[in-house]
C-alpha cells in the first residue's frame, strides 16, 4: 500500500462498483419490489467536483434499480453502466471510447466480482468493509466503509495531490 500515492499522479478516471462501494451494500425492498440503497452526500460532493475539474468517472455495477441512476442524474458526465455481466468487457470499451490506459484509471471495489476489473487498473482500492480476497489484493484500502465516505477518500486524496481540491470554485455545485 505504500506505494499506491506515486500510483495516483497518473489517474485521470474513476471508476465505482455501486453495492459496497457508493452505497454501504445493504437493499431495502419495498412492498412495490423497489430496491432502495443508501448513498453518501460526502461522496456524492466529491463525484461532481472531480467531473468539474475535468477527471472521468464511472460507475460499473451488477446491481440493477433506476434509483441507481436516478442519484446522479444531475452529474453531468458521469457514465452508469447497471445489471452488468462482465465488468472486465465494460471496463475496456470504456478505456477504449475515452482514450484512456488502464494506469491512468484509479478502480474502487469490495468484493469478488470487482476482482478482474481491479485488476486491470492503475491503482486498486476498497472501502475499509471490502472482502478480505480484495482487501489482500488492494493497492490502499480506504479508513471509510462503502457508501460512508470511501468515494470521497480517493477523490480527494487524489485531487489534493494534483493540486485541484479546496480551489476557488469548491463551494459551487
């Protein structure tokens, strides 16, 4: 892990598993079958600052419930692929379309299905609450659980060490 800080000079996107990772992993179901989960407005600053400052972000997920995208409707420039089969595929047209390398891709995921697509990525990371097979494997594992500020931890670890955080235009939505 100590190495992952060098690892984040490069990173010009994120890219999120959804369940575990923006939200804490637990779905409420409604009497309706609506599945409900529960996000951080702390990430969710952190998401739309790093679009305004010009880094692409991403989330892949298997996950599947409008109310997924329905949260970051209002995130101009943040792509949302759900109900995802193989995330390694999504992962590399995604590269492909925005002329990206996979070291230039910073990956935050908790658990196994995230494995391959973490592999690929410049620097790999997880919440505090990942599974051990993807703590083990991780390049830095967040102080914050998923959907309780791990998103913001790599954002803004990032940003700050690119000299983009706290500028003159953080205060505007």
């Amino acid at each position: 892990m100590k190495n992952y800080k060098e690892k984040l000079h490069k990173i010009k996107a994120f890219v999120f598993d959804f369940d575990g990772v923006l939200s804490d992993g637990r779905i409420y179901v409604t009497a309706d079958g609506e599945q409900v989960r529960s996000t951080n407005a702390k990430d969710g600053y952190a998401l739309q600052y790093a679009l305004k400052k010009g880094y692409k972000v991403v989330v892949i997920s298997g996950g599947y419930a409008e109310s997924m995208r329905l949260r970051y409707k209002n995130f101009p420039g943040m792509e949302i692929h759900l109900a995802v089969k193989d995330k390694v595929e999504v992962f590399k047209e995604y590269l492909k379309v925005n002329n990206l390398k996979p070291e230039e891709t910073l990956v935050m995921g908790d658990d196994i299905p995230d494995y391959p697509m973490m592999e690929l990525a410049g620097v790999k990371c997880c919440p505090a609450d990942a599974v051990a097979e993807i703590q083990q494997f991780a390049d830095y594992i967040s102080i914050k659980g998923g959907g309780d500020g791990a998103v913001r931890d790599v954002i803004e670890q990032t940003l700050r060490l690119h000299g983009k955080w706290f500028e003159s235009d953080a205060h505007i939505w």
